[in-house]
C-alpha cells in the first residue's frame, strides 16, 4: 500500500498533486511519502512484536538524510555498509548504538570510524576482516562487539544479481566453517562475538528460503552456545521483496515474515534484528518525469522521457519492471497504445519499458513511475552530464526538497584541470 492515489483525476503525493512539485523543481525528480515510508516501518516494528527486536533500515535502498531522520524518529536503527552511510546515518541524529555495519571490504579505515563514533556491532564476513577488526579495536583499546555473517547455501530464488546466500556468492562465510571461525574470534581479544548474522538475498517473493536458512541459524545457535559461545542477537538480515505490479499475487506481507521468525527463531531468547530497505522505501517514492517525443519506428513507437537510465538503472541492469502512469488520470475504458518507454541517453540499453501498453500521453505530460523510491536515486549517476535530479520529500499537504538538482555549473565546476594543461 502506499500514498499516491489520483484525487480530481490528478496523481497525488499524500495531499500534494504532483504537478505543483514539477511546478516548482522541474522534472525529472523522485517523490517519497513519510506516511508510505513510516507505515512500512512499522508493519516491520508491529511482526516483531512481543520479541525483542530492532529495524535497522537497510539505507543503501534510500539513504536521504530526511529518509532517515523520519525512520529514526519512529524508532529504526540503520544497518550502513560504508564510512559515507555511517556518516549520514550519524548526521540525520542516529545513534551509534542503533547501527549495524555489514558488507565484506570494511576498511580498516571505517572500521576505526565506527568504533570511535559508535557502534551496535560489525556483521564480520570473512576471518581476515575479523583479524583486521581486531587489530583496530586492540589499537583503541576496546573490543568491537561482532556477528558473524554465514552463507547457509540456500537458493533465495531471486534475481541472479541480487542473490547473496548461495555458496558460489561472496557474502558470509560458508557455514560449514562457521565453529572454526566463531573459535578463533573467542581467541581475539579485541573481539565481542554477541550473535550471528544472514542475508540471502533481494526482492525475496517466498518464505521458504528464508526458512531454510533461519533454520539453520537456529541449528547453529544451539551448536555454537554448546561451544561455549554466548550467542544472545540475530541478525536476519533484508530481502521480503514488494509488489512491483498491482497484480493479484503479492508477496508475503510483514506480519507473516514476523511469525515465520518468531516460529523458527523464537524459542531460542535472542534478540532479532532485521534489515529490510527495499519493502520501506521502495513504494514509497515516486519517479516522475515529463515526456519529451512521441517517436514513430519502423515497427512501434517510443515514448522519450527526459527521465533516463542513469536517473533509474533498475530496468536497464535487472531487467526490473516499474509500472508507469500518467500523472492525468485517463478517461475510464480509454484505448492503449503500446510504446517502448526510452530515455534520452545514448545507449539502447537506456529503455525502462517495451511494447508497454498506455494511455495516450502528448508531449510535456507528466509521468509517474511507481515503486521507485528504493534502488532509485541512491544508484543514480550522472551519466552523460546529466545532473542528479532532485529529491523532495511529502508530508500531508506540505513538501520540501531534500536534496535539490545541481546546476550545470555546479555540475562541470567539480572537475579541476592541472596547471600544465
Ligand atoms: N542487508 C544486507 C546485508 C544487504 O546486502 C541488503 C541489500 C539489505 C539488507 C536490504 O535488502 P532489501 O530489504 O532491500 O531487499 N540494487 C538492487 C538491490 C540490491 C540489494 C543489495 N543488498 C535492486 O535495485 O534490486
């Protein structure tokens, strides 16, 4: 569910029309709802109920300072996965102890960041990141407090780019191996081992392989406290996929994730944390762009947007399906065309959409792409000296730009020429 409905036939942010917002930034540009964004957080905070627990926003989905802010009031921790998110989490007023860093090439570098600035704990991936880790903490004179992250080997029947869990990828250690390393960590004296950490993968649309990896954290949580180890936080890591379409088959909801949880998990006392980014943010936002060209090709026609791909890249690198609408709410039984939807830049790869069926659009008509809010600007680029576009932020009937469009000036001026050129 999310907060962009048509009212007078005109697509709405919560209580702002959408045309007032590209009245006053131009477009293209991303839209987020609060409400979207803190209902999704608490369908998380609400499965979990009656455990101990804590949402650590997965912010490489949405990492906008505004974004986190509004998480973070509502009670969300942040899981960063570098020095850049740590610093953002840190400046929207997130507390160290609310911080979850994961992510295989921790530097030694961010790892000192962390442990001066604060932190929750580091999901370790590897034993030389943990001898590393050690190294640091014993530099300062504290000892960080770890999971570690294991690869269960489990098939998240996902998109192949966003699967993490099978042996084959490069996150975790194989869980196999995992009493080996959990006994040297207990040798480290830098090193706090307080749980363990999994992940398997994106935009997940079943429950089953989560199940079968948390079922082996679970197997392993009694095997490792049998070690002797004090295994007290799980770490499930993200993953419960949206619904990109309004097809009749959603994926699992919140609530349901949350009793699968507590059904695998529960008897075991620990504390859950969770990382979900993608089911927060990504119907949350908008991404809405203006139709430039209606073109005619030999055998269909494009649709050329002055949004493209280096402002959304998930069509053009998972082949990511995004619905797309005219801000104009058309006429009830209208006629659709179908239209390859393109952007402006110069690669073929640069189409969101082909042969999708829609309504008749003319050029300088509004369009909205939905389920954009996540994966979206984060991963945006300037790509043929396009500028970032900008991001604004509704709330009921106000909005506020959160991060505005830089001038072209702005833009070229970060370039700096050497003396001898
Ligand atoms: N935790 C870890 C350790 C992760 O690697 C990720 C996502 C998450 C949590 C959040 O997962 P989520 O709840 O959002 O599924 N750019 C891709 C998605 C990449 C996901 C990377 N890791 C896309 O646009 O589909």
């Amino acid at each position: 569910m999310d907060h962009f409905n048509y009212a007078q036939g005109i697509l709405h942010a919560e209580d702002v029309p959408i045309p007032e917002i590209a009245a006053a930034v131009g477009t293209p540009f991303y839209v987020y709802s609060t409400a979207t964004l803190l209902r999704h957080y608490r369908l998380f905070d609400e499965a979990l109920d009656g455990i101990d627990h804590l949402v650590c926003y997965a912010m490489k989905a949405a990492g906008n300072q505004a974004i986190l802010k509004t998480l973070a009031a509502a009670g969300a921790g942040m899981d960063v996965v570098s020095a850049g998110e740590y610093a953002r989490a840190r400046a929207a007023g997130v507390p160290g102890d609310k911080i979850v860093f994961s992510g295989v090439g921790k530097t030694e570098a961010e790892m000192r960041t962390a442990l001066e600035g604060g932190i929750r704990q580091f999901n370790v991936e590897s034993e030389p990141e943990m001898e590393a880790l050690n190294r640091v903490a014993l530099s300062l004179g504290v000892s960080a407090p770890i999971t570690i992250r294991v690869n269960p080997d489990v098939d998240a029947k996902t998109h192949a780019k966003i699967a993490t869990g099978k042996s084959e990828n490069k996150f975790g250690i194989p869980i196999s191996r995992a009493r080996d390393v959990y006994a040297q960590a207990a040798r480290l004296d830098g090193i706090d081992v307080v749980g363990i950490d999994v992940h398997i993968g994106s935009q997940l649309t079943e429950l089953e392989p989560f199940e079968l990896a948390y079922a082996k954290v679970a197997e392993l949580t009694e095997v490792l406290r049998a070690d002797g180890h004090d295994i007290r936080r799980l770490d499930l890591g993200g993953g419960l996929g949206i619904p990109y379409t309004r097809a009749n088959t959603a994926p699992p909801l919140p609530v349901e994730y949350g009793a699968m949880i507590k059904r695998t998990l529960g008897h075991l006392g620990c504390e859950i944390e969770i990382e979900p980014g993608r089911l927060i943010a990504g119907n949350a936002g908008l991404l809405v762009a203006s139709v430039i060209y209606l073109k005619s090709g030999e055998d269909r026609d494009f649709l050329i947007l002055d949004a493209a791909m280096n402002d959304l890249i998930r069509p053009a690198m998972y082949d990511a399906h995004h619905d797309i609408v005219p801000v104009e709410e058309p006429a009830a039984g209208i006629e659709q065309r179908a239209f390859d939807v393109v952007g402006p830049v110069c690669e073929t790869g640069d189409t969101f959409a082909r042969q999708r069926m829609l309504p008749p659009v003319l050029p300088g008509a509004l369009v909205a792409f939905r389920s954009a809010g996540a994966y979206g600007a984060v991963m945006a680029s300037e790509y043929n000296a396009r500028p970032l576009i900008p991001e604004v932020l509704v709330k009921d009937d106000q909005f506020a730009v959160i991060r505005p469009r830089p001038t072209i000036d702005e833009m070229i001026n970060r370039d700096s020429l050497p003396e001898w050129l």
